[in-house]
C-alpha cells in the first residue's frame, strides 16, 4: 500500500478545528469553491456512517463527489474514511484518508497541526499518486482560519 501525507499550522486551538470539520453546517461553508456540501447520508458521524462530500468548483476537475465510509473516530483529534464511491474510488482501491488536528506545544489553546493522510492502491499502473486531492486538502484546510476570523 502506498501512502502520501501534508500537514497546514492553524491559527486556532486543536478541539477548535476539530468542532468544525465534523459539522456538516460548518465544513460546508468554510469554503464553497472546494466543498460545497456535507452530509451524513447514514448514521451520525460514527464508525461505519456514510458521509457525502460534493466538491466545489474549484476541484471539479479532479473530482466531483466522494462517498466516505467513517472506519475511525479519536474524538477531539482524527477520523479516517475509506472513499467507497465517487471519482477517487475510481481511480484508487483502497483510499483510505485520515484527518487529524494535534495542538501545537507551546501554544495548545490557539494554534494547532492540521494533519492530512492517505493510503491509497492505483488500480491501474499508470495512474499517478493523489497528489492534487492532498493539494486540494490542505488548501481547504488552509482555509479554516480566514472562516473562522470571518464568524466573529
């Protein structure tokens, strides 16, 4: 299994970035251009629900939609999916994502590591690695912080 990860430093605590990726309200308007909606579509955000997202624009030329199976939930901290519909499902078999938000030491209370991984299986030789769905990750959660200004 291959794998590939990045990583963006917020400018808000850990417990913070957590509380908005897992809020579909949230996550949806952070911003529209990248991911324009999420939704549950069978549980409540626990192991084995089903979690809809529909890619905004500004991605659509990679990929349009992604039906995520939630394997794993570290309250506060990560949760993994496996991809199990949509355009990256084509393409890979696994695609398996965790996110994840560590404080930052030193400055727990408002400034945290927002973590981006994937292990993935090409299911042709010639298809690259995801690198422009790692790219598109970590520019949405890049844009956690000017969302998060923008609401006060």
């Amino acid at each position: 299994m291959q794998s590939l990860k990045g990583e963006v430093e917020l400018n808000m605590g850990a417990q913070r970035a957590w509380e908005m990726y897992r809020d579909n309200d949230v996550i949806s308007n952070i911003n529209p251009q990248m991911l324009s909606l999420a939704k549950y579509i069978q549980g409540d955000g626990s192991p084995g629900s089903l979690r809809l997202f529909q890619l905004g624009p500004a991605v659509q030329s990679y990929v349009k939609e992604s039906t995520e199976k939630i394997e794993k939930v570290e309250p506060g901290r990560s949760v993994t999916y496996r991809v199990i519909g949509g355009d990256l499902r084509d393409k890979y078999d696994p695609y398996r994502v965790t996110f994840s938000f560590i404080p930052l030491k030193g400055h727990e209370s408002h400034k945290c590591i927002a973590e981006w991984k994937v292990e993935f299986e090409p299911l042709s030789p010639s298809t690259p690695p995801p690198e422009q769905a790692r790219d598109a990750a970590l520019g949405f959660l890049r844009s956690f912080d000017k969302f998060e200004l923008s609401s006060y």
